[in-house]
C-alpha cells in the first residue's frame, strides 16, 4: 500500500470510475429528459449541457487521464 | 356461432357449473370467443381459432375480457403468448392479484402466469402443444416451453378474470409432484442448467441455478474496524462478520478485501488476519467518509473475476450463500445479484428494492421472519429492479463498466443509483433468498439522509424512480 506508482495508479483508476459514473449520470438525465421533451426543447437541454463547466472540465480531464493511465499500466505490468 | 372464432376458451377439469358461469361471463364477446370443457390433451382436435387459452381455475371473465384480449394482440403483433392480472373471489368482494411482467427466472421457481394464459395457434403448433406425458402439470409445462419459444410474452396489467376456486386438480399429489419436477428439469435444460430441490403443491418450487467452474471472488468490505458496544459488551461487527463467513461458507475459491480506515484498531487487524489468513487483502482508507469511494477502492485491490459487496455489520446464517448469489450472477446478460437480509430481531430488513412513485424502499422491510409476501415473493428467486449493496454480488466487468459506486453519493442511494446504473446499461438483476444473512443495519455508520443525495438520484433517474415491472405493488409487503 505505500508503493507510490501504486498509489497513483490506484488514484488515477478511482477518478476514471468517478468518470465513468458521471458520464453515466449524463446519459441518464439525458435519457428522460429526451423521453419527456419536444426536439427544440431537447436541443436547447443539450446544448446547456454541452457549455456547462462540468462538461467542459470532463471533456478536459478525461483525455490525460486515459494517456497517464496507459502509460502507468503499461510500466505496472513490466 | 358459425365459422372460426378467434379466441377458444378451453376449461380444464370444470363442472358444468362453473363451465356455465364461465360461459355466461363471455356473453359480451360472443361473436369473438368460443368455450369447450375438455382435458387439455384434446385441444388440437377442436380448435381452428388463432387464439387459444387454457382456463385452469373456475371462475368469470370481467366484462369484455376477450375484446380486451383480442385488442392488445392486435396491437402488439410481434406477442405470441399473454397473460393478465386477476382478482380473487373473497366471498362477494374481490382481493387483487397483481403480477410482474413475464420474468423467466421467476417462471422456474413459480407458476405465477395465473389462471388465463392465452397463446397464438402457431406458437402451439410450434412447441408441439400440450405434453400428456406429464400429467397434472401439462400447463406449468406449456407455459414454460412456449415461453422461451415466444417472440414476446405479454402481460395485461388488468384483472380480466375473477376466480372463484383453486385450480382443478387434474392428477393426485404424487403424480403432480413428478410431472411438475419433470417440467422444471425440462426448463432448466432449456436454459443453462440447473437443480430441482423441492416441488410444492401450492405451485412454489425450490431450483436453484448451479456456478458455473470456481470463479474467484471478492468480498469487499468497507469498515472503521474499531471495537464497540454490542448488546453491552465490547465486540467488533467486523470482526463478527468475517468469522461468519470464514465459518459458514461452502464456496471456497474466495479472498477478502478490507478497506480499514486510518483508525482501525491494531488488535482488529491482527485478528483479521489471524481469521482470514492469506485471502485477506487489506487497503487503508485515510479520507473522509465516503461508503461508495471505500468500495470502489476494495475493487481496484481485489483479484476476483467477481466481486461481493458486504457490509460489516452483517452476518451469514445460510452456508451456501456465495453460491446461491454467484449462480444468478453468471446469468447471460446478469448485471447483479442481491440476498434475503434480516434484522437481528428475525424480521425481514430486504428482499430486493421496490421504486414506487419517486420512493425507493426495501421489499418485505418488517415483515415477520416467515412471511411469504404477495405471491409468495420474498422466498423465490426472482427479477428485481435493485438490490441493496448490503450484500450484492456483480462481475467486476460491469462493476467498471458501470463506474463502480457513485462518489457522489457517499452514504445514502448509492446502491439505488448503482442498480439504476447497471439496468440503463442493459443488465439483469436477480434476488435469491438461498443467500440468508443478518445486517445490523447502520449500526457502523450515520444513516442521516442527505438532501444532495436526493437531488443526485432523483435528477438523475426521474422516471426510472417508479418501475413496478418486477414488484407492482403499491407497497413494500403485503398490508396488515
């Protein structure tokens, strides 16, 4: 447990399930809200959710994140 | 009536009685429907209408059952085979019986199809019809084959019939109990395999799935691992926990993932590994509280091809529970599985989750120890909308594929939100009651619902907060 890469690999796995569920979350609101909503109406739900900074700082974690998660499974796995 | 009906009522072992109070109950619909008492095994010989069911317990039809019948297959083409809600004479008034939708595990443990199951023609004609080798159960034995061999079972969630009596007794007990065990063997074969350990004349019948191989599995077990006072002695849940299961359990290809938080006593980690040996993982939670991020920590250090969330306040009373919940979890397409938990006191704290108009709660939550529930639910395994991470069992794969355990949502519906999870993404979950254990619940941890995990859930799922497919009930068990 007090291996460092350890640590972070298990860091970096933690926050790409936390990824995982939020993009879940997404689809799923998403989901209802098309299943309730007329299309312009949807659009403009979509269009909100693409701009928000949750978005936004998703759309810009989640590419490092799988890049530092390769490359630490790559070297655990030597 | 001249020429071919569309709809032949076929009454099984009526008298002429209840076949006439059965007639006159089609007087509406007689341009559509046509009625014969006969032994099931004659059928072929005098229908040519497209549809045809089999009437196994007297009673009557609600007013215009067969036009609503006849309706639904007219709008739903691709069903072969339906079934309905019904309602149960109860002197002059009429108690509901209300059924889930076609749930083809629960079929193997129940023949809760009722008592008017009709099937389009040209499905009969393509599982062969009736089976006379199996008296007594020819029916259970129809549904079963014609079920897998549906392209959809349809369910009318409607009580188009009232019946007045038990089903008519077609055979003596013993040679019922044979053909019913017979049928079961059949559909077991049918569909994966399996094992028939008891039948039962009140239609409840014990088979269980078998695992599939020795898949390694992993008990995770998020705890503070201090001592504390227990019934006013010093003892530690924990502790009891991981006895129970190094004790009781049958299955043995099995390791235990603690996830110990920084204050986890010294003692309680010696005697951890003095119970558990070598299956014992240990990983050190140092941040604040969060159920759902500790699990998900106990995962990334497991080793299993599936994992077993556990709670430490809980303990086994049924030995061959890992197996029970494994089975079901080896499904095709299973996403979870999940056990029958009682309070210390004996009474039934979980038997699957019911989400029932925007409430989330547990199934059979107070009931008496050996209550059955409606339709005798909480004692079969069964389809079920969620379970309780208490104690659920789920292939790591859809664990991840699912993002574990919602961080947002650390004390309170991460459970709710996972089993939402796993079913969005397609996946079945099963309950068992062959998995028995207590749960002490919140006994280790502050219950105190949060309002932001309220909106997280709630925001989330919305509509997927009221699913009545598996449990149709308003309530959680059955009214006092």
């Amino acid at each position: 447990m007090t291996d460092p890469q350890r640590e972070e690999l298990l860091d970096v796995q933690m926050r790409q399930l936390a990824l995982v569920d939020r993009i879940i979350g997404l689809e799923a609101e998403v989901a209802h809200l098309k299943a309730g909503k007329g299309g312009a109406e949807f659009r403009s739900e979509i269009k909100a959710i693409k701009s928000s900074a949750t978005w936004r700082a998703g759309r810009i974690i989640i590419g490092p994140l799988a890049a530092v998660s390769r490359v630490l499974g790559a070297k655990s796995k030597k | 009536m001249t020429g071919s009906p569309a709809l032949q009522y076929i009454l099984t072992g009526f008298d002429d009685a209840a076949s006439s109070r059965f007639s006159a109950s089609v007087a509406g619909d007689t341009d559509k429907a046509r009625v014969t008492s006969m032994s099931v095994s004659q059928w072929g010989t005098v229908t040519d209408a497209e549809f045809v069911c089999f009437v196994k317990s007297p009673g009557t039809l609600a007013p215009h059952a067969t036009s609503a019948i006849l309706a639904y297959f007219a709008s739903h083409p691709d069903v072969d085979m339906l079934f309905t809600d019904e309602s149960k004479a109860d002197g002059r008034a009429s108690t509901p019986v209300l059924k889930p939708i076609y749930a083809p595990e629960r079929l193997r443990t129940q023949d809760y199809l009722g008592d008017l199951v009709v099937y389009r023609s040209s499905l009969l004609d393509a599982v062969g019809g009736v089976d006379d080798s199996l008296p007594g159960a020819e029916l259970y034995d129809l549904e079963m084959r014609a079920s897998l061999a549906a392209r959809v079972v349809g369910h009318i969630d409607a009580p188009l019939f009232r019946r007045t009596a038990g089903p008519a007794r077609l055979a003596d007990d013993a040679t019922i109990k044979a053909s019913t065990r017979s049928a079961l063997e059949r559909r077991l074969a049918a569909t994966g395999g399996g094992e028939v350990i008891a039948v039962g004349l009140d239609g409840v019948h014990d088979t269980r799935r078998v695992v599939d191989g020795a898949p390694l599995v992993s008990l995770v077990i998020p705890s503070r691992g201090v001592f504390s006072d227990i019934n006013g002695e010093r003892g530690c849940y924990l502790l009891d926990c991981v006895r129970s299961v190094m004790e009781k359990s049958t299955y043995s290809n099995f390791e235990i993932v603690v996830v110990l938080d920084s204050v986890a006593d010294p003692a309680v980690i010696d005697e951890l590994h003095r119970v558990v040996g070598d299956r014992l993982v240990l990983a050190e939670w140092s941040k604040p509280f969060n159920f759902s991020d500790k699990i998900n920590l106990g995962v990334l250090n497991a080793s299993g091809e599936y994992v077993l969330m556990l709670n430490d306040d809980t303990t086994v009373i049924s030995p061959g529970w890992i197996e029970a919940l494994l089975a079901l979890a080896q499904r095709p397409g299973a996403g979870m599985s999940g056990a029958l938990l009682f309070f210390g006191d004996g009474s039934i704290q979980h038997a699957g989750h019911h989400y029932f108009e925007d409430d989330a709660s547990h199934i059979g939550l107070d009931a008496a120890h050996d209550e059955v529930g409606p339709l005798s639910g909480y004692r079969v395994e069964r389809e079920v909308s969620g379970v309780t991470a208490a104690c659920a069992l789920m292939p790591v794969r859809v664990f991840h594929e699912v993002g574990g355990l919602s961080n947002l949502l650390p004390g309170n519906f991460n459970d709710v939100d996972l089993c939402m999870k796993v079913g969005f993404l397609g996946y079945d979950i099963y309950f068992t009651p062959h998995a028995q254990l207590y749960h002490y619940e919140s006994k280790t941890r502050d219950a105190s619902v949060h309002g932001f995990e309220v909106d997280v859930v709630w925001t989330r799922w919305g509509p997927g907060m009221h699913d009545p497919r598996f449990w149709p009930y308003p309530h959680n068990r059955t009214p006092d």
